[in-house]
C-alpha cells in the first residue's frame, strides 16, 4: 500500500520519508548545531522495494521522532526563543511548530490517500 500510485498523487511511502527528511534534519541540527537539510533535496528518495525496507525506515523514522521530541522536551525553554542555528532560519520555537505543521499536513495527505487506495 506504501508505493500504490494514485493519479498523480504523491505516494504515502515518499510522503513518510519526506516527513521523515525534516524531523531527521531538525534532529541533527540540535546535535551537531548545523542545518545539512535543503528542500530540493526534500523528495529524493529511491522507492522501497520490500516490506523489510519498509519496516527498517519506519524503525528509523520512530526512533528519530522519539529522539527529537527528547531533545525538545529537555531543551531549556528560555531557548526556545533562540535563534535556530542562524538568525535567517528564525527561533528554535518557530522551527519546532513548522515542523510540527508540515508533519500534520502531510499525515493528513497519507490519511486521504490511504482512503483513496482503499475505496
């Protein structure tokens, strides 16, 4: 169901490893206080082939989710209003609610999908 194609609709497993792009990026960020993510490089992936590719991402995928929402939750909130690793990319709290956004609204579009594929 991941790779199912419908019309020209993104497929869900682009969309988690798009997802999964960003919060892996923000992650790193907050590790290595450097910013490596481009978004023309944000839709760049090779299609799964198995379900154990399959299965190995979303392993990834929650394991750098659960890292990232660590690193959140035990930042100090006086530098929420930080500058996030330079001043163009704004604070700390303004990439924290875009990713959070940009995550909803995706998840939202592999909801509609999975519902398109299903009917």
């Amino acid at each position: 169901m991941a790779n199912t194609k419908h019309e020209s609709l993104n497929t869900i497993s682009v969309l988690a490893q798009h997802i999964h792009y960003y919060i892996s990026g923000i992650k790193n960020a907050f590790l290595n206080n450097e910013l490596n993510i481009r978004d023309k490089y944000s839709f760049d992936f090779q299609p799964m082939e198995s379900q154990q590719e399959w299965d190995i991402f979303l392993h990834q995928f929650w394991s750098d989710t659960e890292a990232l929402a660590v690193l959140i939750e035990n930042m100090p909130e006086d530098n929420l209003s930080n500058d996030f690793i330079d001043k163009k990319f704004g604070t700390y709290l303004r990439n924290i609610d875009g990713m959070l956004e940009h995550s909803y609204y995706h998840l939202g579009q592999i909801v509609l999908i999975k519902k398109l594929i299903i009917k």
